[in-house]
C-alpha cells in the first residue's frame, strides 16, 4: 500500500451540507447556462400549446358542431379542448425531463466535463439529484405557463376540477420520472447516441401516455403495457383530477397507490443501472469516450 | 517508506473494431498499458514521456479512476484506485482534457466555483481561493466573462486553476502545455515547481523532453504501452555516457545508411530526410574512438556526400533513441498490438 498523506478538501465521508451543496451548485449552474440561452423558456411554454391546437382544431374539423357532445359519449367530458392541453402539458414535462437528464450526460461527454465530473469525489447520485431539480423547475414553470397561455388562447378554465390533487399526482410522478431519465441515461451512455433515441422516445412515450384519448381505446395488451409506463399513470390521474373524471384504476386512491409503487421502485432500478453502466463503461472504454 | 503513489503490474486492454473497407469488422484486442510497476515519492515531480499512444493517458486514466485497469494494483495517497474512488479522487486535482472539461456558457470564476462545490470545498473557502488562484494565473482580466469568448489559452489557464481548487496534495497533469504560447508554458511551468516546492507532489506527462528536463526530478519513459527507462533525467543520460551521439548531414543513399547500421560499433541509427533529399542521421556509438571514422568511411564507400559532422550532448530524446530506434515524433497509436516495447536498432 502506498504512504497515506493529507487529502485535499472531500476527502472521508462528506456531511449532508457538502451534499447538499452540491445539489445546490449543479442547480444554479444548469439555471445560469439556460438563462443564458434566450427564448429557451418561451419554447418550453408555446410548444404544448402547439401540440394540442393539432388535434383540437382536428376534432373541430371531423366533429363540427358536434364535437363536445361526440367527445363526451367516449370520455365523459365535453370540454375536449382542456382534456388535450392537460395531455400535451403532462406530455411535455416527460419529455422535457427525459431530454434533460438523458440528454445532459450525452452533452456532458460530448464536451469533456463529464469526466471532469467523475473525477470529484461528489457522489454522482447528487449531482444527478442536481441536474434533476434542475429539470423539475424548468418543467414545472413551463407546465403552468403553457396551460396558462394554452387556457387563454382556446378560452377554457384549467381550474374547473381540482387543481391540487392534480399537482399533487404530478409531484408524485416526477419521482418514477426521476428514476426513468436515469434508466435513460444510462442506456445513452451505453449506445452514445442520444438523438436518435430521444426521437423515437418521444413519439412512443406521447402515445402510450394517451395524451389525447382515453386508455380505454388501447386494445387490453396494450393497455397493460402503457400502464407499465409510470407517465401514463401520472397523465391519466391529473386529467382525471382536472376534468372530474375517473381514473383507468377506477379510484384516485387506487392510481396513488400505483403511483407511489412506481416512486419506490422505478428511481432504485434507475439508480442501479446508471450504477452498473457507469462502471461498465469504465471498465471498458471509459467515461469521456463518445 | 513506500511512495504516495505506487502501481503494481498495472494492465489495461480494449476491444476495438476494425473497419477495413470491403472487409469485414474485426475485433482486436489493444493493449495499452502492460505490467507497468513504479512508485512516486512525495514531494516528487516525476514525469511521464513518451509518443503519442505509448499509453501515458491511459495510465493517468487508470490512476484517476476514470478508467478501471485489466489487472493490477494501484494506490494513491494510500487509496486504492479499485475499492476506494472517492479518497483517491480527493486527494488530486487533475488537468487531463486541456481546455475541454469547462463549461463555456460559465464564466471562468462560476467554473471554478461549481468544481470547487463538487470537491466539497465550503463556499467561504471557495471564493477566497479562487481569488488566490485569479492572482496566481493572473486570470483577472477574463475570469469574469464565459469561457466561451476564451483564447485557447486562456481556456487552458482556468482548466489549470480548476486542477488546483481541492487543494489536494497530488497534481496530475496531462500535457498541460499544449496548446499554449511559449511565454504562458513558461509562466505555468514555472508555477508548477512553485507547487512542488511547496510540497505538492507532481505527476506530469509530456511528449516535450525540455519540459521534462526542466521540470521532473524522476521520468519514467513510456513507449508501447510499458516503461523502457526510469530514473532521473541525469541517471537516464549516464545510462549513454559511454555513447556519444553523432550527428551527421548530407545526402545519404539508402545502402550508405544501411552500412551504418551494420557496424558493430554504432548501437541505433535513426534516419530523417528532408526536402531536397538532404538527410540527417542521429548515430549512437560506443566509447570506441575509432567509431568516427568507420562511420565515415562506410558512408563515402557507398556513395555518400558527407556535408557536416558534429557530436552532441546527450538528451531524453537520445535515451529514447537509444531504447525504441525511433524518435518521439513517431505515433504509435497502431502499433500498441500483440508485440513488445520496441528496441535496437532502427
């Protein structure tokens, strides 16, 4: 063994405060380089809004007059204008919270300081928790500025049903959400190739989440497998929350125990992924290699 | 007393593919670090040179922990690279990618700020330390602005200041000076054995042998993938002091070079011709004194023109000569295979 001296500051088991402040640093970091990318934000809130005036004014066009009646029979509520903004906002936060963590290891190697992260005795599961704070604001503000904008341009009232139980699902579901962006993570970390997946991710996420339709659409084996997907729990319990509806699980307290299920499960699984790919990779190749 | 840092039989092999057009893909096995054993003192500069690909990075890589060895121990500051990351990755700061690794929509001070976070150092010390580290490197004209709007140079100052925020009693350092201009290599090299002579122990890998007769008190020479020479820059050049190396110049044909080569008393011939069909000839030969003469007379007997001849001191370039055949110039990158560390003559 070699003579053991002074270590530099990190050294031996770092207090909660050390850790905490590295959650803290990788948080103001990522909030100063996107303040530093104008209009960032102002995509992030008209996107969803776009989204749904697709199949909006679609339904307008098939249904006419008819519409809100024809959209009642199969989903028990008329006003298929909010039903759509809630989908494409709730399908907004996913995708942007894949993008951001999936994507931020991609752009982290592509630029070198990946391994500049893994050379600081920070635990990596910190960092991460940065990035993900991080990604929980910029989703969250542009959740409530794109439902906000959405609701004065198609002229309807988010606030009809129970806004906070539906914020409430929505906290919830961001922490299967969490463990999913690290699954994510580690599977471009594996492939090195983030766009490309992302791409196709974002479409299939958007369809299993039934952003514009009902659950009960899917044929039965589709179903199970859309609900093995913790977003679309997540999307299916915050509408019916919004719109005053029931959930695919019947009763609210029935998808919350779903969800919390997910919460539980999904971030250990993620975490210990990102655990065996990261040690992988530096077993192999290693971690700047892209 | 075993040193701060001590590797045993250090190995590391990858997988790599091989495209060849209208072939198809091959696996093969690269191995770029064999059984590569040394210790470093505290308190030491030692210096790692070699060509590019000899395996220098991969070594640094290894003993940052960024990359897990084949097989084979390593400890550093006592810690070892495979059970305990963490205390090794405390006790070093490294500068391994020059002047990536920064973020560059980050000023230079929100830079060094957010690694200094993730070395735990505390906020208070942070500030006054990047403050220390501004007036060392003299980064305050720029510290202030987003790397993005850095000189490549200055990109390289700041990669360095952030190598220094932990504080840590072990500098790595991968070639550090590379992309920078003659007067700021200087200025950090100078500050370089400032921090050695303040008790840092200094670990620096170069291809420049100025660089490591300037700053390094032990080099280890590396070249596919293993050690050739190791010792002081002063010991590595007594291991020739019974070889003179003998600089020749004019217009040799191949046969004149090859007669060279064949005389008993000449130990490495190294040939480089340049425009115009001028060639220079680097000839290492034994303490005979007749050496000089054979060498002549089995040049002009081939055809030779001999313009001029002049004997030199012997340098880190010589000992690697001596060891490889080859010069440091040469990228060994496709040739760390199956096959040994290169020797004799060239």
């Amino acid at each position: 063994m070699a003579e053991r001296r002074r270590g530099g500051f990190g050294l031996g088991r770092p207090s909660w405060r050390a850790s905490a402040g590295v959650v803290k640093a990788v948080l103001i970091a990522r909030l100063k380089i996107i303040s530093r990318y104008k209009g960032a934000l102002l995509m992030d809130s008209f996107l969803p809004v776009v989204f749904a005036a697709m199949p909006i004014i679609l339904g307008v066009a098939v249904g006419g007059a008819n519409a809100g009646t024809n959209f009642s029979e199969r989903t028990g509520t008329s006003n298929y204008k909010l039903y759509m903004l809630i989908g494409s906002c709730t399908f907004m936060v996913v995708s942007v919270m894949l993008w951001l963590i999936g994507y931020w290891i991609r752009r982290e190697q592509e630029t070198g300081t990946l391994e500049s992260i893994f050379l600081a005795p920070a635990n990596q599961i910190f960092v991460l928790s940065g990035v993900t704070f991080y990604a929980l604001i910029r989703t969250l503000v542009a959740f409530g500025s794109a439902l906000l904008i959405g609701s004065l341009i198609f002229g309807v009232n988010p606030f009809e049903g129970n806004i906070a139980v539906a914020i409430g699902f929505l906290a919830i579901g961001l922490i299967p959400l969490w463990g999913l962006s690290m699954l994510f993570g580690a599977l471009i970390l594996r492939i090195k190739e983030g766009n490309s997946v992302i791409q196709l991710m974002t479409w299939v996420v958007s369809f299993l989440m039934g952003i514009f339709f009902p659950l009960t659409f899917f044929p039965p084996l589709l179903q199970g497998i859309a609900l093995l997907f913790p977003p679309t729990v997540m999307n299916d319990a915050m509408r019916a929350a919004m719109l005053n509806l029931g959930t695919f699980f019947g009763s609210w307290y029935a998808s919350l125990a779903v969800m919390l299920a997910f919460a539980f499960a999904v971030p250990l699984l993620g975490y210990e992924m990102f655990a065996h790919t990261s040690r992988r990779i530096r077993a192999r190749e290693g971690v700047g290699q892209y | 007393m075993s040193g701060i840092i001590r590797v045993e039989r250090l190995s590391k092999s990858f997988e790599s593919k091989e495209r060849k057009k209208g072939q198809r893909k091959k696996i093969k096995t690269v191995h770029a670090l064999k059984d590569v054993s040394f210790e470093i003192e505290e308190g030491e500069t030692f210096g790692l040179l070699g060509p590019n690909g000899a395996g220098k990075t991969t070594l640094i890589k290894c003993l940052t922990t960024l990359l897990l060895p084949t097989s084979g121990k390593a400890w550093v500051n006592g810690y070892s690279v495979l059970d305990e990351e963490d205390s090794v990755r405390a006790s070093i700061g490294c500068m391994l990618m020059g002047d990536r690794g920064l973020y560059w929509k980050l000023t230079g001070r929100e830079n060094l700020d957010y690694f200094g976070a993730l070395y735990h150092v505390p906020k208070v010390v942070r500030r006054k330390r990047i403050d220390q580290l501004a007036d060392l490197l003299h980064l305050d004209d720029f510290i202030d602005r987003t790397v993005e709007t850095y000189s490549s140079g200055q990109k390289m100052l700041v990669a360095f200041a952030k190598s220094l925020i932990n504080d840590a009693p072990i500098l790595i350092l991968d070639e550090p000076t590379v992309t920078l201009d003659v007067p700021t290599a200087l200025q950090l090299r100078k500050i370089v054995r400032n921090l050695n002579e303040a008790g840092k122990t200094v670990l620096y890998t170069t291809h420049l042998m100025h660089e490591a007769e300037e700053l390094c008190d032990r080099v280890a020479i590396m070249d596919h993938g293993g050690i050739i020479a190791l010792g002081t820059t002063q010991e590595l050049k007594d291991s020739l002091v019974r070889e003179e190396v003998v600089n020749l110049e004019g217009m040799f044909p191949a046969a004149a070079v090859q007669a060279v080569r064949e005389l008993k008393e000449t130990s490495s011939v190294v040939s480089k011709t340049e425009a115009g069909g001028r060639t220079s000839l680097a000839v290492m030969v034994g303490g005979n004194s007749e050496a000089l003469s054979l060498i002549i007379e089995a040049l002009t007997r081939n055809g030779a023109k001999i313009e001029h001849v002049r004997t030199k001191e012997v340098t880190l370039e010589d000992v690697f000569i001596a060891k490889t055949g080859r010069t440091l110039d040469v990228d060994t990158r496709q040739i760390v295979t199956e096959g040994g560390a290169g020797g004799g003559k060239a």
